[in-house]
C-alpha cells in the first residue's frame, strides 16, 4: 500500500506538470492571437497614419503646383505682352525670371505624376509650350532689334492665341488629372481605411468569441480542479481514517501475538520440565524394578534362612515405605502431566482459534495445533493410566505391609507370607516395569510436545515480526495520507 501510494504521489506531480502544460496551451493561442491582431492592427493603423500624412503632403503640392503652373503662365504670358507693347526691357527681365520657376513646378508635376507625362493632353500642351516659349523669344529678338511691332503681331496673333489656348486647356486638363488623382488616392485610401475597420472588426470579433471560449475551458478546467482537490481531500481524509483504524487494530493485534509468544515461552519451558520430569519418572520405575528384584531375591534367601527372617522383613518394610513414597511421587508426576495435558489440549484449541482467524497464513499453524491436542490427549490418556497403575501399586504396597507385620509374628507365617510375598514382588516387578513403559512413552510425548511448541513459537515470533512490519508499513501509509491530505489542500487553495 505504502508503494501505491507514493507512486500516485510520484504521478501526481507528472499530473499536475501535464495539467500544466495543457492549461498553459490553452491560455497561450488566445494570447499569441492577441498579440498578432494587436501588433498587425498597430502597424497597419501607423502604416495608415504615414500614408495619408505622405498623400496629404503630396495632394497638398500638387494643387500647389497646379496653381502655381497656371499661375505663371499667365505671368509669363502677360509679361511678354507688356515688354513687347512697352518696349521695357523689365518685363522681359520678368519673364526669364519666371520661366525657370515654371518649368521646375512641370518636371516636379511629372515626377509626382508620372502617368499624366506620358498622356496624350499633356505631349500637346508640352509642345504648345515649345511653341509659346518659340514665339515669345522671336518677339523678344524683335524687340531687341526695335521692331515693336512686329514683336506684338506674333505675341497677339491668331496662331499666338490658338497655343495659348491649348496651352490653357492642357494646363486646366492637367489640373483636372492632379485633382482627380487627388480624389482617387483620397478615395483609395478611404476604401482601404473601411477595409481596415472591417478587418479589424472581424477580427476583434474572433478574438472575442477566441477569448470567450477560452474563458469558458478556462473556467471549466479551473472548476474540475477544484472539484478534484475537494474529491482528494474527502478521499485522503477517508483514507486517513481507515488507516488509524488498522492501526490501531495491527497495534492490538501485536501486543496480542507478543503476549502470545510469552505464553508459548513459558509453555515450551513447562513442556522441557515435563519431559525432565518424563524421564525421572522412569529413572524411578527403573529403580522400583530393581528393588522388586532385590526383593525377590530376599523373599528367596527367607526361606533358606529363616533366622535372617525378621531382619529381612524389616529391611522389606522400609523398602516397600520407600516404594510407597516413590510411587506417591510417581502419582503426582502423573497428575502434573494430565494437568499438562488438560492445559496443552486448551492451548492447541486456542491455537486453532487464532489460526483459523489468520485465514490462510494459519492454516500450517492449524495442522501444528491439531498434532499438539493429539499427543495431549495421548498424555492425558497416558497420565490416567499412570495413576490407575500406581493405585494398584500403592494398594499392593499397602497389602504387602500388612503380610510384613505378620510375619512379624511367627515364622511359620513369615515362610508362608515369604512365598505370597514373592509372587506380589512379580506382581510389582510387572506393574513397575508397565510403569517404566508409560513413563518412557510419557518422557517421549513431553519431549514430542516440547519441539512442537518451539516450532510454534518460532511460528509466533515470525507473526510477531510480520505484525510490527504491518504496523510500521501503516504508519507510513498514514504519513503518505496527511501528505496527499496537503496536496489536495494546496491544489483547493491553488485554484
């Protein structure tokens, strides 16, 4: 879980980088767009500005210049006039004073429109021009050579006036062309100008809806956010919850198995004790055996010597007192073992409670806990048979003293009691010995029993282990939630 959680933390950054990058997409073509429109809209309104600044300046020159070539024409005309019918040399100072003036405002008109030079109108009023200039420095020759007159014929003449007259209407033409051309470029540029306001409302228009849609996604992507974060952190908050519950209940279930642990520590040293105490049992069964013997063989030399009768009937009695008091001992080892057994068959039930609890991990510890009630009731069954056995010893035991004190008596009775005492010395033999057996199997089952529960503490310990591993991964699962709980926290305040 602990992994899980931090890779959706390693993925929530990647997430958040990738919402990121596809917000800043979002936001940036509307933006470029803007940008575009606006720099275009700025350049082609400055563009605009220079252009009737620049038409303005030039409009203004041309009718200048048309005013000022009509204007001297009729200077250079009435100059001429007045110098050949007042024979002052002033006006013909006048006159080619202003003719440059007058051809420089025509080359600078042909220059600012270069299409009226190449006209029709304006190759006839050129060459009416040449023909009035022509005339005008034939009648100013005459003039210089007194011939006034003459001088006033050619600059009133018929021919003088029919250039003039062509003159005029070229000069009124080319006027009408700069002021049409005027019109025209005014005309142009105004078209140009609504062109311009169409296109910039078209476009503003798109930038409008462009920004409005993307407004919208930006809003709605703003608001998914949000409804993200909030999800997070009820899903976090949730998850926090749930994870100090289990917690707490690996913590319970810890404390549970270490306590459990400290149980079969102390059961597997009982079983040890057991086992030991198994083992003396048979060590004493085997000296009960030998002394079962020894009493044999003493019943034996009573009746080939009767003297020795009283003392070996005394020594009998203490030995068969030493005999009650082991078998007592043997009774009670008996009991302690059925009282182990009684314990060891609750504990292998508890055992496969728990196991069964555990599901499918406990189900090795089950078949172990299953093994350990077997080998109790077995002990139990043992430790009954052990007591049955050592009752009728002790009843054996007990007869055999009464035969004692009354061979006390007499000797005759002592034989007598010598040989019943010989055939209950097999008797013992073959019960000490049945005890010796039991004692073995006992020993064998303690010893059987103290390695299966090893094997379960063993078991415990690794289930030890494994809970304080569950609880430790919990905690850092719990540490990975309140992190996602910031996270999310951050991602409400962020949006």
């Amino acid at each position: 879980m602990t992994q899980l959680l931090q890779k959706k933390q390693v993925n929530s950054p990647n997430q958040s980088s990738s919402g990121s990058v596809r917000y800043l997409k979002i936001f940036l073509i509307p933006m470029v767009f803007t940008i575009f429109i606006g720099g275009s809209v700025t350049w082609y309104i400055w563009d605009m500005y220079k252009t009737f600044q620049r038409i303005q300046t030039q409009d203004a020159r041309i009718l200048n210049l048309s005013n000022q070539i009509t204007y001297l024409d009729e200077v250079l005309t009435s100059s001429a006039r007045l110098a050949a019918t007042t024979n002052n040399t002033r006006w013909e100072e006048r006159y080619l004073n202003f003719v440059p003036q007058l051809d420089t405002a025509i080359a600078e008109a042909e220059q600012l429109l270069p299409k009226i030079s190449k006209s029709e109108v304006l190759t006839k009023t050129d060459d009416a021009n040449q023909k009035l200039i022509a005339m005008e420095d034939q009648a100013f020759k005459l003039i210089d050579q007194g011939k006034a007159k003459e001088a006033v014929a050619i600059l009133f003449s018929f021919e003088y006036e029919q250039q003039k007259g062509i003159y005029a209407q070229g000069l009124e033409d080319t006027s009408n062309a700069l002021k049409e051309y005027v019109e025209q470029n005014v005309q142009l540029k105004s078209q140009q100008a609504f062109s311009v306001v169409v296109i910039v409302s078209i476009s503003l228009i798109i930038l409008l809806c462009t920004w409005i849609f993307v407004l919208a996604r930006m809003q709605k992507y703003i608001q998914t956010i949000k409804n993200a974060g909030i999800a997070i952190a009820s899903s976090s908050t949730q998850i926090a919850s749930t994870v100090e519950q289990q917690e707490r209940t690996v913590n319970e279930q810890a404390s549970s198995v270490s306590q459990t642990t400290t149980t079969m520590d102390e059961l597997g040293s009982s079983s040890r004790q057991s086992a030991e105490q198994a083992e003396s049992s048979a060590n004493g069964a085997r000296q009960a055996l030998n002394l079962a013997e020894q009493g044999t063989q003493v019943v034996q030399q009573t009746m080939t010597g009767m003297n020795l009768l009283q003392d070996k009937v005394n020594a009998i009695a203490q030995q068969i007192i030493s005999l009650s008091e082991q078998t007592g001992q043997i009774g009670g080892i008996s009991e302690l073992v059925a009282e182990l057994a009684n314990q060891t068959n609750m504990l292998a039930l508890n055992a496969a409670v728990e196991a069964a609890h555990a599901g499918e991990q406990g189900q090795g510890f089950s078949v172990v806990a299953a093994e350990i009630r077997k080998l109790a009731e077995r002990s139990k069954t043992s430790a009954e048979r052990i007591k049955g056995l050592v009752n009728q010893i002790q009843t054996e035991i007990n007869r055999t003293v009464m035969v004692t004190d009354e061979g006390t008596k007499t000797v005759n009775q002592g034989l007598q009691l010598a040989q019943g005492t010989a055939s209950t010395f097999a008797g013992v033999a073959d019960a000490v010995n049945n005890v010796f057996l039991n004692s073995q199997q006992i020993s064998l089952s303690a010893k059987q029993q103290a390695v299966a529960i090893q094997q379960m503490l063993s078991a415990m310990k690794e289930i030890d282990l494994g809970a304080k591993e569950t609880a430790s991964g919990i905690s850092q699962v719990r540490i990975s939630t309140r992190q996602l709980t910031e996270v999310a926290q951050q991602l409400k305040e962020l949006v």
